[in-house]
C-alpha cells in the first residue's frame, strides 16, 4: 500500500512499512513533542491539581448480636453475614451515619460534606468492608474515619435488630498523597505527546503528493516502467564525462576548461 492515489481509486492507501521508517525518520518529533506534554502534565500535577488524602476503616460484618451463645461460626452464618455486606455499606454512607457523625464531630463537618468524602466497599467477597475517607487534611482523613468507626456500630444497632460490625482497623494518618500521582500524569503526558506527534507525522505524510520514486510513479499512471533518466547531479566528475558524452552533454567544468584553454592560445598566437 501508498500514499498515492490512482485516478481509478480515489482511496488513500498507506504503506506501513513506510510509514514506519517516516516515524524514525522524524524521531526527533516524537521526543520534542513527548518531552513537552510531560513537562506541561508534570506542571500541572504540582501546581494546579490539590493534593487528596485517604484514610480507611476495616469492619467485620456479623448476623448475630450476641456471639457468647455460641463458640462456633457456621457457614450458613458467614453466608448471611456476606449477603448483609451490601445493606450495611449502604447504611455506612446514609445520612443518619453522617449526621451521627457531624454531631460527634461538634458539627465541625456538614453530613453533606462526610458524605461526599465517604466511600466503602467489600472486600474479595467476604464479610468485611472498607470505609474509605478522602479530604485534603491527612489529619483530618483520619479523624473522619475513626469516628465512623466508633459512631456507626451504635447506629447500626439501632438499625437492624440481630446484627452488628466490629471493626477490624482503625484509620491511620496518611503519610503520602493518594491524589494525585505526579509519575501517572507523566507517563499520561508523554503518552499523550508521541500521539500527538503520530498524528503530525501521519498529517504530513499523508499530505506529501510529490512523487519520491518509481513505485509512486506506478502507482498514478498504471503502466510499466521503461526506462530512468539518470540523475547527472549526483554523480563523480568522471562518471558524469561518460554520461554526458553518451547523451551528447559536456560536463560544465569541462567545457569551462576547454573555453579558457582556447582563450589562452588565442592569446599566445602572434599577430600577423
């Protein structure tokens, strides 16, 4: 496949292969346009981005109320405590958590705002789940999580009669940013930079309709070719005197010197 369109097919056709040498050809291209939008993603990652902290809770979700009955655990009871997983995320995150959670914080944060912070999930399918607290105070992550933890057992208790969470971990002050992460938006932005300068490349290639060789030459007019002029340019001086005296040309700097010898001889005859 070309570049080249033929009069009889006005689809444009792309040789790969060529295409390919064209991207190394212009490499140069690809590092500029690469290093650039690395640089611009890497700026705005530290400058214009705000850092996020997360901090999280671990709870073990249980069927029963009171475990001193029994010494066992049956597995029709981790069972019903795996399907129950669901209702208590959804009950971790509603607003009577919240608002329990905005009272014991003095009403320092709205419900609205815990809530927006607030994220919980399972964990591999078992009868533990994750709540999650996201804010940009590593303190304050941790001090949101923690008082979940202690809020939201009561909370369910009053909820759902037969049932409890035990909490597993409590939420440690975050020692690092979660969001964002300055090497991910690198790598966005040079990704995003070598396609960019893919798409320049390909633009220009697809664009250039001058013909390069032969095959091009083929390609528009569908017939064979019978013969090539010879480029007398780029050839040596001696090869070019046996192309030019073949083809009935003279070389320039042959026929300048052969002037400027008879010019002299003219010179040097006497006059009569």
């Amino acid at each position: 496949m070309d570049n080249k369109g033929t009069p009889n097919n006005q689809e444009v056709e792309i040789d790969l292969i060529r295409l390919l040498f064209v991207y190394l050809h212009r490499w140069w291209i690809f590092a500029i346009c690469g290093a650039v939008a690395m640089t611009i993603a890497i700026i705005y990652s530290l400058y214009y981005l705000t850092p996020l902290y997360t901090s999280s809770i671990s709870l073990y979700v249980n069927n029963r109320l009171d475990m001193g009955e029994t010494d066992y655990v049956t597995t029709s009871d981790m069972s019903a405590s795996r399907n129950l997983v669901k209702t208590y995320i959804t009950i971790s995150k509603s607003d009577r958590v919240m608002n329990a959670v905005s009272n014991a914080l003095n009403n320092e944060y709205s419900a609205g705002y815990l809530k927006g912070a607030v994220s919980a999930e399972q964990q591999d399918n078992t009868e533990l789940f994750t709540v999650t607290v996201t804010t940009t105070d590593p303190e304050r992550s941790a001090l949101i999580a923690n008082t979940i933890a202690d809020v939201f057992p009561d909370v369910l208790a009053e909820i759902v009669e037969g049932s409890s969470a035990r909490v597993i971990d409590y939420g440690k002050v975050p020692s690092g940013k979660s969001y964002p992460s300055n090497t991910r938006n690198a790598l966005i932005g040079l990704l995003i930079g070598i396609v960019v300068a893919a798409v320049l490349v390909t633009v220009e290639y697809l664009s250039d309709v001058r013909i390069m060789d032969e095959e091009d030459l083929s390609y528009i007019c569908e017939y064979p070719l019978l013969g090539q002029i010879p480029e007398f340019t780029q050839l040596g001086s001696r090869h070019l005197s046996k192309y030019a005296s073949k083809y009935g040309y003279q070389n320039k700097s042959d026929a300048a010197k052969k002037n400027t010898e008879a010019d002299d001889k003219e010179k040097m005859t006497p006059a009569e």
